[in-house]
C-alpha cells in the first residue's frame, strides 16, 4: 500500500489540531503506524512535501507519532520500498505540470498541489489522505475524474468543518 499523505494527517496524528475528534486522531495514528509498519509513502524528488512535513513537526525531539512517521520517512529516504520520490516540473510556483485537473488547480490551496501533483505522477496513482481540511470535499470529484482519489480518514470531523467553513453551501457527497 503506498499513499501520498497530506500534512494535516501528521498534525492530527501528533494531537496538534484543537478541534478533532478523539476518534479522528485514532485513525491518523492507526493509518500512519500502518504505513510505518508494512507501507510506503509517495513525496516529491524536491521534498516540497518534506520540507512541509518537517516546518511543522519535531521529528527530532517529538513524541508525536506524527513526529515520529515523518522522522520515519527521514530514515527510510534511501529505500524506494518504503518512501517513493516522484519527480514534477514546477513551471512557476507551486504550480505543476502533473497537476491532474487543469481547472481545478485556479481554485485549489496552492499549498496543496503538491500532493495531487505526485498522486497523479506516480505510476500507481495512490490515494491522498485527508484528515481535517474540508476544503478537499468541493475538489475531490474533479480528483477523482482525473484518475486521482481522496481517503478523508475523519469524515465526521472533515464534514463539521465543513458546515462551519461554509454554512451557505450545501454539504458535498463523500467518496
């Protein structure tokens, strides 16, 4: 099983997101163990998604076990079973030439991209996990089209956002 792992996965998992469930912060610990355990995980050859994942937690000194999965991928960077670089071509900032829907990408976090970028390039094309950012719920279907999926691990918790971040709109249909 490889998966692409968006940071807020690693944020819940490390108890650093006030407003989640306690059962939301289960399953990241359960599915990032998961990974460390037997899986692999797919990031970019420049480590955007690297970088990310380090300006954010302590892998050095963190109990977390988001502290601990990404001192996890640290380790196991020279072995392509465990951690696979994908390589994109950044064309301007944070915009990607592997971005899989080009109409979407006006509208999507430009934060984001990288990871829908490496999940489209990568030659098995795994699913992007998703913890609590709702705004996944309005692009996951365009994902989706384009041969990309989104796993929302906490879909109580990413739908409560959801109706807080955005009361006037309806609510989007989960995968």
């Amino acid at each position: 099983m490889t998966v692409v792992v968006d940071t807020n996965v690693i944020l819940v998992a490390n108890d650093a997101h006030a407003e989640v469930s306690p059962e939301c912060v289960l399953e990241c610990v359960q599915r990032l163990s998961q990974v460390m355990e037997s899986g692999s995980i797919a990031i970019d050859d420049a480590y955007r998604i690297l970088g990310e994942y380090l300006n954010k937690t302590s892998p050095g000194n963190g109990n977390g076990v988001g502290d601990l999965f990404v001192k996890w991928v640290l380790a196991n960077m020279g072995n392509a079973q465990r951690v696979q670089q994908v390589p994109l071509n950044e064309w301007d900032d944070d915009q990607f030439a592997e971005f899989p829907a080009g109409p979407l990408e006006a509208v999507f976090d430009r934060s984001d991209r990288k990871f829908a970028a490496v999940a489209n390039a990568h030659p098995a094309k795994p699913p992007i996990w998703q913890a609590a950012d709702c705004k996944w719920l309005d692009w996951w279907p365009e994902l989706k089209a384009h041969g990309v999926d989104v796993t929302f691990l906490c879909s109580d918790d990413v739908c409560q956002f959801y109706k807080k971040k955005f009361p006037q709109k309806p609510m989007p249909v989960l995968p």
